[in-house]
C-alpha cells in the first residue's frame, strides 16, 4: 500500500486486498480522500474492496464517487464542498 497527504487530500493507492487493513489509518470523514485499486486485478477483491469503503464511507456519513473506470474513487467528508 502507499499513500499520500497532503492538507486537502489523502491519496490511498491499493496493491493487494492484504492492504485493506491499512485503509483505515486513512483520514476518512475528516479529509477528502481517493482511494486508487488499478493495481488490483482480481475482480472478486475489487468488490470486497468497494464494499469495505462504501461501508466504511457510510459509516463516516460519507460521500463516494467514482472518479474512472479503471478503479479511483473519492470519498468525501460531510463538510467538503466538491
């Protein structure tokens, strides 16, 4: 797993679903974050994968979009304005 931050957007990039775990040191609810599983090619972990974050998104009151079809998404806080 890498990840980056910066002050507005916390950058998570996803290698195998072993990192998964990891997600949740994420500043998810508090920054806006993107979540990158390109580099994950097994579609039945791109889906445990999504249904983690769409989980943990609502559990944070969350919003998420789909930023492509390759696997980036972005999940925003309840206060971000994009």
């Amino acid at each position: 797993m890498w990840w980056e931050m910066n002050e507005e957007v916390e950058t998570v990039t996803l290698d195998s679903i072993e990192d998964m775990s990891n997600l949740k040191s994420a500043r998810v609810g508090e920054k806006i974050v993107t979540v990158d599983i390109r580099n994950i090619t097994v579609k039945e972990e791109r889906v445990r994968i999504l249904d983690f974050v769409a989980g943990l998104a609502l559990g944070k009151n969350c919003t998420i979009r789909k930023i492509n079809d390759e696997g980036v998404y972005l999940i925003n806080p309840p206060n971000s304005k994009i």
